[in-house]
C-alpha cells in the first residue's frame, strides 16, 4: 500500500495540476458493490494526501478524488465501483450540490484521523463490531487500554472508540451467567492487576480514572465514538464519581442504598434522571437501556428498525456527515445495551436516529468542550440478536451493510475541513 501512495505523490509532483484533468467518483448509492471498502479507500487516499471531496448527499455521500491509475487501481483490488468523470462533468456535479435549494453540500477532507481502539488485551473474537470493520475496510488503528490511558498515549490519536465495555467496574454485569466462564475471570484477572499495579483498591477506581482520562481528551478536542454498553457506562461512570454503585460481588464491599440519590447527571454526557439497577445479579446498568423494555411494545425483528434524521447539509454540516447512507431506514440490533429510552436523554443532545415507535433513541451526538461524542446503541448491525461465545461476523458477506456505514462515518469525521457554523 505505501508503495502505491509513493506513486500517486511522485506523480503529482512530476505533472502536478495536469495529472488531475479527470476525477474519481466513488458513489455511495445503491449502486456502489461495497460500501464498507469504499471508506478504505477514502483513508488510503488520504494517506497519500490526496485531495478528497465527501459530496453529502449526493449518492448517498459519494466521494471525489483526483484521478490517477494507482487510485483506480486500488479500487479494482478492493471490488469497490468507481467512475472516471471528466473535469466539466465534476465542475457540474460541484454547481448542482453548491444550488441553494439543494440539501447538499461538498465537503473536503484533509487528513487522515490517527486512530485508536479501546480495548483489554483479553477481547474475545465476539467483542467489538468497530474493530471488525476497520480490518475489514483496511483502515489502521491502534489498540489502546486502561495502561495508555493514564500515561497519557490518547494524546497521540483524533479518534478514539468504545465499544463493549463496562466503566463502573461491574464487568459488564455477567456475573449470573458467566462467572465461572474463563473469559470472564481472565478480565476480572487482568483489571484487578492493571488497578493495583496504578495504586486503586477497585476496579471501579480505576475505571472512572480512565472515564476522566477519556473526558480531558475529549474536551480538548478529541473524538468520541462509542457503542453497546460503553455508552451508557461510561456516562454512569462520571455521574457516581464519589459514590459506591457496586456490590459485593464486583468489589467485595457493599453498594451504598442511596447510590440514586447521589449520582450527579451533570457530570454526564447524554443521559438524566435515570435510576440505577440494584440487584447487581441483574443484566442491566440502569433505566437508560431499553433492552428489557422494548418488547412492552410489541417489538420484533420487522418492526425493530431506526430512522435517521435529514438534515441540513449547508447549514448542518457535522450530523449530515454522521448520517450519510443510501438508506434511512436501518435494520435495529441487539447489544447489551440497545438503545436509550428517550425520556432519559439529555434535551442538549442532537438525535439522529430513533424508533418513534418504540419510543427509542438509537444514535446520538454532542459536544463537550473542543471535542464531540457520538453514541450508537447496540452491538452488532449484522448479527440481530447477538450472543456471548457466538463467531464474528463475516462483513465480506455484509459489504452494503447501512448499519456498519453508521460506524465509518464517524472514522472520516475527523478528517473533515471544518467550517464556521451559520447563524
């Protein structure tokens, strides 16, 4: 690969303005064969400092990029579709997205986002769908846990994913089902040891460090995307700083009874006026999921579905790139945590996709400080109802996935030339 971004540079170089007399279009409508490589392809191009345009709304935010025989070429190794356009057809394309009446907008991306993977050096192959479909859309990343964290390596990435993890220190609440599995006591092993090597006493101690560590990195400026039941924990997690939230069983000593009492919401990014649950037995956090819920309204397969919001792309430029997709309806899925009962979300918080329905919130964004977090309710887009122990998914047979696109936009989002937002 670098071989390959070694040529597009030379020949830029070499022939500068005059090597780009015809683009690439790589649309992103229901034409494109894979959605999912196509975003590999967007960051390979910017690792090779190519200019790219992410045209919103057109195609279902197609991209644009100079042409040159190494970019078509890596779009035939990758099966991603793409088409050669003249210079006069992408001036066309640019005026019909700049038409004031049009809900489009052309945005162009700049650097490729450093990024980096929340994650125990125990992940089982089950874990995490970002993980999954960065490999599978070729896009690096680097793998960082609660040690990087607090000697400060976050400073080093744009992006940082949460995916399933438990930032109270309750180990996701499996101690029911799995407590003897081995998994389970290998990641009660490994962070009790990573907690007394840092000085805590608990494991909750030192998760809520690192929920803090991650809080400074995002209010000067980093990015926050996470999913599944690092949501809701993480917000959990800086909502009970000072208060004992687990039982004997997570920490050897007992909860306080009045934990709900004493959670301070203001702390949280995206939730409020929830309640904790107190049977630590329980596979639940709180009210905020509405994984035990959501069948009080008759839910199923067919009808657990999301819609996204349409946004403005001219005046709305961040939620647009967030939810560009050749689809806004998207299939719902489990995780242990789903989705977030609306009456709890934060009324500052942008909803981005919901099932009115069901009264559920699905996808959701906010700014903190410089820095912003999106969070996305599930576990898996491709694997409905997702279990402990079950094989990963195979994205190859998943490549138009609208739910793991979800994922994607937000690994180019960083990579965006910000603009002045309008008043």
């Amino acid at each position: 690969m670098i071989k390959r971004v070694a040529i597009i540079l030379i020949l830029s170089v070499l022939f500068g303005g005059r090597l780009f007399a015809s683009y690439i279009l790589i649309p992103m409508d229901e034409t494109q064969k894979n959605h999912l490589k196509a975003y590999g392809i967007a960051y390979w191009a910017l690792k090779g400092e190519l200019e790219i345009q992410w045209l919103l709304n057109y195609r279902g935010g197609s991209f644009m990029i100079p042409n040159a025989k190494p970019v078509s070429n890596e779009c035939l190794i990758r099966g991603v579709s793409y088409e050669v356009i003249s210079d006069a057809q992408s001036n066309a394309i640019l005026a019909e997205i700049a038409n004031p009446e049009a809900n489009m907008d052309a945005v162009k991306l700049e650097k490729a986002p450093r990024i980096a993977v929340y994650s125990p050096k125990t992940k089982q192959p089950w874990d995490d769908a970002v993980t999954l479909v960065l490999t599978y859309a070729e896009i690096p990343y680097d793998v960082v846990y609660d040690e990087e964290l607090l000697n400060g390596k976050l400073s080093e990435y744009d992006w940082l994913h949460l995916h399933h993890e438990d930032f109270t220190g309750q180990y996701g609440r499996f101690y029911a089902q799995f407590h003897n599995a081995a998994w389970y006591q290998a990641e009660v092993k490994e962070n009790e040891t990573i907690a007394r090597k840092y000085g805590f006493t608990k494991v909750s101690q030192l998760k809520l460090a690192v929920a803090k560590k991650i809080n400074e990195y995002v209010f000067g400026g980093g990015f926050l995307f996470a999913m599944c039941s690092a949501t809701d924990s993480y917000d959990i997690a800086l909502a009970a700083e000072g208060v004992d939230i687990c039982a004997s069983i997570y920490d050897y000593d007992s909860a306080d009874p009045l934990m709900n009492e004493k959670l301070d919401y203001s702390k949280g990014y995206a939730f409020e006026n929830y309640k904790l649950k107190l049977d630590p037995k329980e596979y639940e956090f709180s009210t905020i999921d509405t994984y035990f819920t959501r069948s009080n309204y008759g839910m199923t397969k067919a009808t657990d579905q999301f819609t996204l919001f349409d946004f403005s792309a001219k005046w709305d430029p961040v939620p647009t790139m967030l939810c560009q997709n050749h689809t806004q309806t998207i299939q719902g899925f489990w995780g242990q945590t789903v989705a977030y009962n609306k009456n709890y979300v934060k009324k500052n918080v942008l909803v981005m996709g919901e099932s009115k329905a069901f009264n559920e919130v699905r996808y959701i964004h906010g700014e903190h400080g410089k820095g912003t977090w999106t969070f996305y309710g599930g576990h898996d887009p491709e694997d409905y109802q997702h279990r402990v122990e079950e094989p990963p998914t195979d994205l190859s047979l998943h490549p138009n996935s609208p739910g793991y696109r979800l994922i994607l936009n937000n690994i180019l989002f960083p990579a965006a030339k910000k603009k002045k937002q309008k008043t």
